[in-house]
C-alpha cells in the first residue's frame, strides 16, 4: 500500500510503499514530549521505503539512540527512528488519510496516562519487555539504567 503525507505548512511530504496498515500508539515518556500529547500514534515502515518529496524531515536527537524528525517551520512532528534500524515510525497525524492504517498494539504501556486511555483488546507491551530496545538503551547508558525516562 502507497501511504503519503507531510507537516502541516507543506514544506516537508512523503511517500511511502508499506506492507501493513497495522499501527500502534507509543506511551512513552519520550514519546508524549516529543508530541506534545497523551501518546504518539504511528505507523512502523522500511526506511528505505520512505520518498522524502522534498527536503527530509529536520532531526532532533531526542535521547543518545532515537532521532525524531519534523518539520522546523511549522512544528509537526513526522518520524522516529533508530539511526542504525532499517525501518522506521512516521506519525498517524501526518499521513494524508490517517483512516488508511489502524492501531493493533499498544507500546510503553507503564506511561499509560489514565483518563487518556481506554481498555480497547488490543494488546500491549512495556518498554523493558522489549529486549531489543532494553540492549539499545544499556549500550547508550548503562546497564540498569531505564529505558524510556527522559534523558539527553
Ligand atoms: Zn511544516
Ligand atoms: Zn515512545
């Protein structure tokens, strides 16, 4: 599926060829600032995959592992990645038709904001039970150190 998108001045699009319409909400710390929301909602896609239709997006580097792109002018946020992952997040709130893909999981559910979120079936993961991202995260500061709190 062609999914596309951009920032809300139009200084930033893109096009992308996914396999998945399936999405998830991310809880997290780092997440809910970086949106300025209760929680992000994206869409995981190979990066190679992502048609940058004009310059790409500005980087934040958001903590020693993640960069979060966006767009300087206007302030919408657009993607997460690892820089050394092949695939990538764009935001639901970017996308041309967000109505194209569907949540199917929750993430960084111990960020959960009650009152914000509601019991909905669909299941849900912690940040540290994902050990991939636990190895991220202890290579970038140390074992024992937490991964999801908020650090530069
Ligand atoms: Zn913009
Ligand atoms: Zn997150």
């Amino acid at each position: 599926m062609i999914l596309t998108g951009g920032c809300q001045c139009g200084a930033k699009r893109y096009r992308v060829e996914t396999e998945s319409p399936e999405a998830y909400y991310c809880h997290c710390r780092m997440c809910q600032k970086a949106v300025g929301n209760v929680f992000a909602a994206f869409v995981n896609v190979p990066k190679a995959a992502v048609d940058w239709a004009t310059l790409g997006p500005d980087l934040y580097h958001s903590s020693r592992l993640a960069e979060r792109g966006f767009c300087a002018r206007c302030g919408t946020p657009l993607s997460f990645a690892f820089p050394d992952s092949d695939r990538m997040d764009l935001t639901i709130g970017s996308l041309d038709d967000p109505v194209a893909v569907h949540p199917s999981s929750h993430f960084g559910i111990e960020s959960r904001v009650p009152g914000w979120s509601h019991e909905d079936g669909l299941p849900g993961k912690r940040v540290d039970d994902s050990p991939e991202i636990v190895a991220r995260w202890e290579a970038a500061y140390g074992v024992g150190t937490r991964p999801g709190e908020i650090r530069p």
